[in-house]
C-alpha cells in the first residue's frame, strides 16, 4: 500500500484537481490521509462511494465522539473547530439530529423570500456604493465575503460592525491554522451575548424564533446551533460568490454575461459547485463498525473525510459526457445538480440553508453585473491564487476594473 496523503501543505493548496487524480491512480476511491499532526482518517474520493456513505447514517454515522484517534490530537489542533463534538445538528444524530434540523429550518423559513431577496439587493448596493467611484476593486474582500455575513446578521438581528468581526473570525477557522481556535472562541462568545439578550428582548429574527421553537433549546445549544448555520450558510457562500464571478472574468463561454445575459449567471454558478466547489472537504463521518468501503477495511471509529469536490470530478461520472458537466453553459443540456457540494442524505445541507445560498449568490453576482457591466479582472488569470484550506474552496483575491459610476446612495 502507498503512504498516507497529506492534506495539508502547498502542493494541496495550489493545484488539488492535480492531487485527486494522482489518489485515484495510487489509491482508488477511499485514500488513506494525514491530517495536521498527522492525524490519520480515510478521504472518501469516489463519487458511488461517498453518495453510499453519505446515504447510510446508521453505517457512517456523524457524531465525533464515536472518532477512535482522539488521543491523539494534540490540545491546540488546528481542526478542533471542525471536528470538536458540540450540541448542534452537525454532531447530532437520530432523533436529536430531525429535532434539530426541523428547529433550524423552521427559523430559516420564518424569513420572507421577498424579504429577503430585497435585502440582499439592498445589502449589494449599499457594498458597490462603497467602491464603485472608484476604478479598481477587490470582489473577494469588498464584496463577495462581505455580503453573505451581513445578509445573516440581518437575519440574526446583529449590527454590521458585529457582523464584520465575525465574518473575520469565521474565515479565521476556516483557514485551520494556529489561530483557529481562538477565533472560534470569540464566535461562541459574541453569540451567547446575542442569546442572553434575544430571550430579554425577543424580536423578528432567526435567534428569537429558535429560542421559541418547540425544539427548546438551552443557551449553549443554541449558541453551538448559531455558530454551525453561520459557518455553513456564510463562508460557502461567500466563497460561491467569488469563484463563479472569477469563472466569468476569466472564461470567454460566458462573457455576454456581463452585459446583461442574466441566464448565464445560474449556469456559471452551477459550474462552480462542479468544478471548484467551495465545500472541497468535510470532516467527516465515522464507521459505527468495521466495513468494507472502496476496497479498504474501515475499523469501527475510523474517521471519513467526505471529499465532495474530488467526488464531483469521479471520471466514472463524467463517462458519458466526456469528461464534461452537464450545466456547462457550452453543453446545451441544461443545469445538472447531481453534484455533492450541498452533501446528501439526512445529514445534508438543509432545504431552507440551499434555498437561502441561491438567492444571496444569484442576487449578488445579477446586481454586481447590473451595476459594473464592464468588469474586467486586473490580473491575469493565472495569477489569481486560491485559499490555503483544505476545507473551502475559494480565491484569495478578485482584482477587477471598471468605469467609476456614481452611488446609488442606498443605506
């Protein structure tokens, strides 16, 4: 057998189409890996065989405390974050986890789609407004990681300065390096205070509704409850954003875009949860007993790294279009959603969270365009470079010119 991979360092980060194709050829579908501190787990590359692990909670279940490498994690583990066992629907399980799945998706679905389609526009203008007199921006920081933080603070009944701080925290986490847990900490503590204060002064917000579901919550759940729907619902999408505005800059299929072919925008976008989903990795599932998956001995508490983008690229699924995604806007053949970025099974991502991520990423990139039709990026399109996390997928920077235009003076 082949030596373990690491998932982390620079050859990761700078070309992982490049990494999956070289597991798949040395490993096959299930990748023996290295985490930071060579901590070991199981990457589940094989789009048949992580749909079947994602499709079996009772086989591949998703509490951490069921992890058999807990004694080696060190106390300041970059990944405690991501994988720490916490009262939310993301360690849940069973009942525990529809109960609070419901609770979530309730509070989610309270807000009004009109709603909030008009403050997301809103929310983008008031952005655009900050830079467009200018001639130069960056999307990524002045934008596309901006507006999905203070849609959810909106939602959450948060001020924009609290929202900037925690969008700063949680890309912080995401990042996975020495700062990680720390910023996480400050995430927790900034939402116990909007808990205390929600349940003293109830208002029309995400918070209030949770507090008053059926599900009844205590404090530190829900605390542990808002911190999960804030890193799922804003750093994908802030990262969904971005990639589908670098994929319309810098590919030609879709340049009638940015002179008002609004069409193009969804397809761009499903492009993205394809090609460079921002979801690269989660962590993760863990065998309830030892199984058989992809030709590997799983043992009981081994560790499952769902790798949704190496999934995404199976060449078993791209057989039949050669090589291609249906959804391509060259491809004719319309939006193909079979891809895993918004996982799958009971443990995905939730109806109301994927309804809420399509209207801020739609809705963004239509006004951005509506706004700035001569975007033109500033850089070559090789220089753009990506993240370093082996969990998100997304640019570090979007340099773009354009002609200055006045503001619309939206508040």
């Amino acid at each position: 057998m082949s030596d373990p991979v690491r998932l982390y360092g620079s050859g990761f980060h700078d070309d992982p189409a490049a990494l999956y194709r070289t597991m798949r050829d040395e490993h096959g579908p299930v990748v023996p890996v290295l985490l930071e501190a060579d901590v070991p787990a199981w990457l589940v590359i094989g789009y048949r065989e992580l749909h079947h692990v994602l499709s079996t909670p009772d086989v591949f279940a998703r509490s951490p405390r069921r992890w058999n490498a807990w004694d080696r994690v060190p106390d300041d583990w970059p990944l405690l974050p991501v994988l720490a066992p916490l009262p939310n629907l993301l360690s849940a399980e069973g009942a525990e986890h529809r109960r609070r799945a419901t609770a979530v998706n309730d509070a989610l679905h309270g807000a009004d789609p009109y709603e909030l389609r008009t403050v997301t526009t809103r929310l983008a203008d008031r952005l655009i407004d900050g830079f467009c007199t200018d001639s130069a921006a960056d999307l990524r920081t002045q934008y596309a990681q901006r507006l999905p933080s203070l849609l959810l603070c909106w939602m959450y009944g948060l001020d924009d300065e609290k929202g900037e701080a925690i969008t700063t925290d949680m890309s912080t986490v995401f990042d996975a390096g020495p700062e990680s847990v720390a910023a996480h900490g400050r995430i927790a503590a900034e939402f116990t205070r909007l808990v205390a204060d929600r349940r003293a002064a109830p208002g029309p917000d995400v918070v209030s509704r949770m507090i008053a579901h059926p599900a009844d919550y205590t404090d530190g759940d829900l605390v542990a409850e808002l911190v999960a729907i804030l890193g799922g619902a804003h750093q994908t999408t802030a990262e969904w954003i971005g990639n589908a505005l670098r994929l319309m800059l810098t590919d030609d299929r879709f340049a009638a875009s940015l002179s008002g072919a609004r069409s193009s925008v969804r397809e761009a976008l499903v492009e993205v949860l394809w090609e460079d989903s921002p979801s690269q990795m989660n962590a993760g599932r863990f065998a309830a007993h030892d199984v058989e998956l992809g030709g590997r001995v799983v043992r009981k508490g081994d560790l499952l790294v769902l790798g949704f983008a190496a999934a995404n690229r199976d060449p078993w699924l791209r057989a039949g279009e050669g090589g291609a995604v249906a959804g391509r806007a060259a491809s004719g053949h319309g939006a193909n959603h079979a891809h895993l970025s918004f996982s799958h099974g009971e443990h995905g991502c939730p109806y109301a969270a994927r309804g809420l991520a399509e209207t801020m990423a739609v809705t963004a990139v239509e006004v951005l365009l509506d706004r700035l039709p001569d975007l033109e990026l500033a850089i070559p399109a090789e220089e753009v470079r990506w993240r370093p996390s082996p969990w998100i997928r997304g640019v570090t920077a979007l340099p773009v010119t354009f002609t200055p235009s006045t503001p619309q003076g939206v508040i």
